[in-house]
C-alpha cells in the first residue's frame, strides 16, 4: 500500500507536486545504533548525530521521513573495527612520520639558507679586506723596494717601515681569520646540503611507499548495507564516516550505483563534496523515480 504524502520543501530545483509523492507504508525504516567499537576514537552520541545528519540528506529533498531512530528496532547502524580500520590508522601513523621528516627537511632548509646568507656575506666581506690588505702590502713593498735602491733608509724611515710592516701582519692574521671563517661557512654549507639531500631522497622514497600503500581512490567497502542492518567499517575523518553512511543509507532504499563521480552513490569514495556532502541530479533521480508517480 502506498500513502501520499505533502511537502512544502522545495525539490529537485523545484516546488514539490505533493500528489505527486507516493511513499510506501514500510516506511520510515525504523533504525537504532548497534556496535561503536571505541578503537574508532568517535562516541556513541556523536556517531548516533552524524548517522542522523546522513538519513536526513535524503529526507530533505522530499520533506518526508524516510528514516527513524528507534532503540528498540532490529535495524542496527553499526561502526565495526577491522583491518580496514587498522589500516587507516597504519595511514595517519605513517604520514605522521612524513610530515615530522617534512618539517625537520624545512628546518635543515631554514638552516641552509642562513648559513648561505652569512657565506655570502663573509665571501665579500673576504673580498674587501683582500683588496684592501693588497693594496697596503703593494705600497709597502713599493716603500721598501725604494728605499733599498736608495742604499737604505734613515732611522725614522726604517722605524716606520717596521712599525708599517707590523700592521701589515696584523692585517693578514685578519685576513686569515676572514678565511677561516668563510670556508668554515662553505664546509657547513655544504655539509647541511648534504643532509637535506639524504633526507630528501629518504622522504622521497617513503613518500612513494605511502602512495603505493595508502593512497587510492576507494570503493565503498568500508561500509555495507546487507538488508538486516549498516555496517561502517573504515573511516578517516567525520566528513569521511557522513558519506559513507549516506551512501549505505542510499542502499537500504533500495538505490544502487550511479556512474557520476561526484554522486554519493556512486561506486567509489572520490570526488564527492565532503565538507557539505548533498545529493547530485543522479542521486535526486533515484529519489524521483522510487517516490514520485
């Protein structure tokens, strides 16, 4: 037997014809809450509100209920952990490893590039003093040279070139310090490229190996309708678990896949909108065509 049903919500892009609505009387499926595993870190209230939040996604769009949380009924929404689960927790434990060796890659980077700031710095820094202790050294020399051919140089002069020779010393030591510093920063440059570049081809790698294991496009097999009741299986975040259960709740009207992606029932978790999830034109259409004349 079948009762129609008025709306005033507006439908399918449209106000509802609501002698158009044909909804049978087994419904609202009566549902409660069975099994929440606490592995999954969710509540049994909160779990209890996104099951609720995913039934209503397909009441709003008709205005009726087609859905009805009832404690005592034998239709139980469960969350149970398996090997799917481990999995994804596998998942987030390993890309938390890359994200520490991500940052540690960045702070290695940091570092390089303050060192070859101060490389740079130093290298001119260098390059003056050279041009600058070169010069003297020249002028010294010229000094000396001249007065040798002169036969020597009187008293005062000779005081002076020693004294001047003094300071050409002091320069050079400073020189050399300059030096020392700077292939200090060149040694250290090099040494941190070194470590970034191992880290990276480690990164790299494990990044590859993350991908290979982890990263794919799903089917919908971390949750399954079998008639009696829902079963959600795997879920990686909230926005995850609320289409998932959409798409269960899409089974127990009796709607099978869809071939759009971005469809809740489509075959595979990909591309739908996960943040807002809400029901595409093929998802509509199954609505159409089982509830409407």
């Amino acid at each position: 037997m079948f009762i129609v049903v008025a709306t005033t919500g507006l439908q399918f892009g449209c106000q509802p014809d609501s002698s158009r609505l044909s909804v049978p009387s087994s419904y609202p499926i009566k549902y409660s809450v069975g099994e929440v595993d606490p592995r999954f870190g969710i509540s049994r209230e909160r779990f209890l509100t996104l099951v609720r939040e995913s039934e209503e996604k397909w009441e709003e769009p008709l205005g009726v209920s087609l859905f009805e949380y009832d404690p005592t009924s034998d239709f139980l929404v469960n969350l149970t952990f398996d090997h799917r689960q481990q999995r994804t927790l596998d998942a987030r434990q390993a890309k938390a490893a890359l994200d520490d060796r991500e940052t540690s890659i960045q702070s290695l980077m940091s570092e390089y590039n303050r060192v070859g700031e101060e490389h740079l710095r130093l290298k001119r820094r260098y390059e003056t003093e050279l041009s600058a202790f070169t010069q003297r050294l020249d002028r010294h020399n010229a000094s000396v040279a001249n007065w040798n051919r002169k036969g020597g140089a009187p008293p005062e002069e000779f005081e002076k070139l020693q004294e001047e020779e003094k300071r050409v010393a002091e320069a050079k030591l400073l020189l050399d310090g300059t030096l020392a510093s700077l292939n200090d920063a060149v040694n250290l440059q090099n040494t941190l490229a070194q470590r970034v570049n191992a880290l990276a081809d480690e990164f790299n790698l494990d990044v590859n190996l993350y991908n290979g294991r982890f990263v794919e496009s799903r089917e919908f097999e971390q949750g399954q309708y079998d008639g009696k009741g829902i079963t959600v299986f795997q879920f990686t975040e909230e926005s995850d678990l609320r289409v998932a259960l959409m798409h269960e709740f899409g089974h127990a009207l009796g709607f099978g896949h869809v071939e759009t992606p971005e469809a809740i029932m489509h075959r595979r978790l990909e591309k739908q909108e996960m943040q807002n999830p809400v029901l595409t034109e093929d998802d509509l259409d199954l609505l159409k065509s089982k509830f409407t004349n």
